[in-house]
C-alpha cells in the first residue's frame, strides 16, 4: 500500500527528471573510466551507449584500422562492446601467437554464441584442448597425400566444367546479338566462389554442391543437366556463406541492446539469424544423410576416407593431454567443424583467386612471366589440360605471385586475440584478459619492412635471397 502510495505521487516530470539524472550519470561514468583507463593510447572519442561504432563505416573494420594507424600510429586503441587494443606491426603481433600463453582467439561473446560457434570446432573456439582435438581431423584431412591427390584432380575437372560453361555463354551471346531484349551481366567473383564451393564440398563431404551450376543455370538460357547435389540451390548456398561471414563482424562488434532493442539494427540481426539457421539447416541434413549411409553400410563395404566421415565416427578413446577420454563428437560439433571448412575454403579461396586474376590483368609483365612458367613446366602433349600435384611444385614464380598479392591483400586482414597471462607490448604491461585487434593488413604493407610495399612485385619471393 505505502509503495502504490508512492508510486502515485510521483509524477511525469518526476519521471523524467530521474531518467535523465541515470543517463547524465552514466555519460559520466563512461567518459570518468575512459579518462583514467591504464595505459592510455590516442584514439577516436568514443560516443555513450555505441563507443566508436560511428567509425566503422558499413562495419568495415579494415578501412577503420587502416585510418587508425595513419591518425595514431602503430599501437592505438578503439572502443566497440569492450575495449580493444589496435597494434600494426610486426614484433607487436608475433608476440601474441604463443598458444599456449594467449591462445584465446575471441573473448567471450554473447554475439558469439548466438551464431552458433562459441567453443566449438577450430576458428572461433577459445578453449586450447577442445581446438586441439578438432584441429587433429583438419590436419589429418588436409596434409594427406590422398587428398592432396583428390584436390588436384577435383580442381581439373572443375575447371573443364567452368570452362565449358563460360564458352556456352559466349555463343549465347554471339547468337543473340541482334536481340536487343537479351543482355549477360556475369559476377566474376560468384563464379569463384561457386568454384571454390564445389572444391571445398567434394575434398570434405566427398558429394559436390554443384554450386557452379547453379551460378550458370541462372546465367544461361540452356540449362546444366546436373545429378541430385549435395544441397538443393548450390547458388544459394555459397551466398549464404558469404552472409554468414558478414554476420560476424556485426554480433562480435555490436552490444546485445544494441541488436536487441534498437529497431534498424534490431533487422539486421535477425536477417543474419534467419541466414544462420538456413545454413545450420543445410549442414545438418548433410550429417543426417552420412549418419544413414554409414548406418546402412555392410560390413565388409570400405568406409569413405573424407573428414564428414571421420568426424562422425571420432575415435570415442581419444585422449585429451590430462589423459581424459574425450566424448564422441555431437552433431553440433560435426556441423561446426563443417562449417569451418566451408568458410575457410569457399570465400578466402575464392577471394584470393579474385586478386591474383586481378593483379595478373593490371601487370603484364607478371602475366607474361607467369605464362612462360606455365609453358615450360606444364605437359603439352594431350589436349586436355591436366596439372598434377608434382606439376604444381614446380610453378615457383606462380607460388610468389599468390604470396605477392596475399601480402598486398590479406584474405584475413585482421584477427582478435585476448591474452590469458600479463604481457608486455610497445612498453606497456597488459593485464590477463586485455583484447587485442591484429592489423594483418598493415604489417602486410608496412613500410620499414617491405621495401616499396606500395608496389605489386611476386620477385621478393621468387629470388632466392
């Protein structure tokens, strides 16, 4: 009764009085904490309730680092959801990939785990023993000289595929010139990306997406004649990826009211969730279907050898290193370690292959050089194309070519890291748990270590000095 009592004696201007007292109050605790942190370093102010969001412009973190080391130098700070510690330069980084001392790759975050990956499989997960048990299947997978062999040959097949489909659509064009109403715009970078997919599917699951297919299904007026693909729209597929990738810059940078409460930001977050749970939809039928075939295999039928397969059937007497039996993994962690591959495969893959061409088109002198490799190296005597995996180790000047752009363009151009010990970097004492962001893309180009880092030249890594 006293508290109804009070509640009707307050009036509006009461209430309005009080929520602007909370917010003055807050506004100064935020810049009073800001204004005393340890080891301050120059960076943009940051704004109440959103830090220096203001500053990523479409969320690009990239051109945010980049700006930042021009302004500041090469240690700076940001403040997003936490407080983050920008370094871009080399000695600054090479200290923080000790795994065992700061292994942790992103802190915990709600954004995180709302998307599904917190702790699970290899690229976002911050526990050491379970990264090193999933990692073990990647490593197993991938420097296997079966799919070393599987990878090459896939990727042949692919490219006379991709090939055929690209000349399809040139005689299209060619027939169809004289019709005003029929037009071609193509997205070289959905081809590759479709490519990479195929590549990618095949090497884990051992079943193609078709995903280049589809990509020329919607291009062409004749249609690809494709048997069942691994997911239904191969197309679709891979731009999900894409967004899904996009996904966790915005859940890691921006706060939980943010995403949940502001209405424009509110859309987005639920844009990218219907994306997730479309994604998780189609990896786990994928799992669903390899669970069936191994269930209804007979016994002295060999079992397929591609990583799909080993996750589902992990070795239940592995050991972790304190000598504790790791469970068998749960389909959650069979889809996570899926959904690692196909993101570290399908877009830094196809992304690279963008740039090289790139890069190649603009320089004719590289492409010259690189062609003169590749006559020389390469068998001329069949007419279909083939590489093999010892034809590739000798394209040296094409190695340096990939390495060149890599360093021009980091398909990764930064990483999050977050010490689990005291450390000290540029001069400064940083407590266990400080969030460090790695700008990749500075060291790549910085200018006391690359000699005109501004320049695209593949010869600082083909000669031998």
């Amino acid at each position: 009764m006293k508290i109804q009592n009070i509640i009707e004696f307050i009036n509006t201007t009461d209430y309005l009085i009080l929520f602007t007292s909370i917010i003055i109050i807050y506004i100064f605790n935020l810049y009073y904490k800001y204004l005393t942190r340890s080891n301050p370093l120059p960076s943009p102010l940051p704004f109440p309730f959103i830090g220096n969001l203001h500053n990523l412009i479409r969320f690009d973190v990239l051109q945010f680092c980049k700006q930042c080391q021009k302004k500041y130098g090469d240690i700076s700070e940001a403040m997003f959801d936490r407080r983050y510690i920008i370094l871009s330069r080399p000695e600054y980084i090479e200290k923080l990939f000790d795994r065992k001392l700061f292994f942790m790759k992103f802190p915990y975050s709600q954004g995180i785990d709302e998307l599904g990956v917190h702790e699970r499989g290899i690229a976002f997960n911050d526990n050491y023993e379970s990264w090193k048990y999933n990692n073990k299947f990647f490593t197993d997978t991938f420097v296997a000289q079966k799919f070393m062999n599987n990878a090459v040959k896939s990727t042949n097949k692919l490219y006379v595929e991709l090939s055929s489909y690209w000349q399809s659509l040139g005689n299209q064009n060619i027939s169809n010139s004289n019709n005003d109403n029929w037009t071609l715009e193509t997205d070289f970078s959905a081809w590759f990306h479709g490519f990479a997919n195929d590549i990618v599917s095949i090497i884990i699951t051992g079943e193609r997406t078709y995903s280049i297919a589809s990509y020329y299904n919607k291009q062409s007026l004749n249609k690809s004649e494709c048997p069942n693909a691994l997911v239904e729209d191969g197309n679709k597929f891979v731009k999900s990826i894409v967004q899904y990738l996009e996904s966790f810059i915005f859940f890691a940078f921006i706060s939980p009211f943010l995403r949940h409460y502001i209405p424009i930001i509110k859309n987005q977050s639920n844009i990218y969730l219907k994306n997730r749970d479309y994604l998780f939809e189609k990896l786990d039928n994928m799992i669903k279907k390899r669970r069936r075939e191994i269930e209804e295999m007979s016994v002295n039928v060999e079992m397929k050898t591609d990583m799909l397969t080993s996750l589902i059937t992990a070795n239940t007497n592995m050991k972790a290193s304190n000598d504790k039996v790791l469970e068998p993994m749960t389909d959650e962690d069979v889809r996570v370690n899926l959904l690692d591959a196909f993101l570290g495969g399908t877009d830094t893959t196809s992304n690279l292959f963008c740039f090289v061409t790139y890069y190649i088109c603009k320089h004719p002198h590289v492409k010259r050089k690189m062609l003169s490799e590749i006559d020389y190296n390469l068998p001329k005597s069949s007419d279909k194309f083939y590489i093999s995996y010892n034809d590739l180790q000798k394209l040296k000047y094409c190695e340096a070519i990939i390495k060149e752009v890599y360093r021009m363009v980091p398909i990764i151009p930064f990483s999050i890291r977050t010490t689990t010990k005291e450390i000290e970097i540029a001069g400064y004492k940083w407590p266990s748990g400080t969030h460090f962001l790695l700008n990749f893309f500075a060291v790549h180009g910085h200018s006391e270590f690359w000699p005109d880092s501004e320049v695209f030249n593949p010869d600082r890594f083909y000669n031998d000095n």
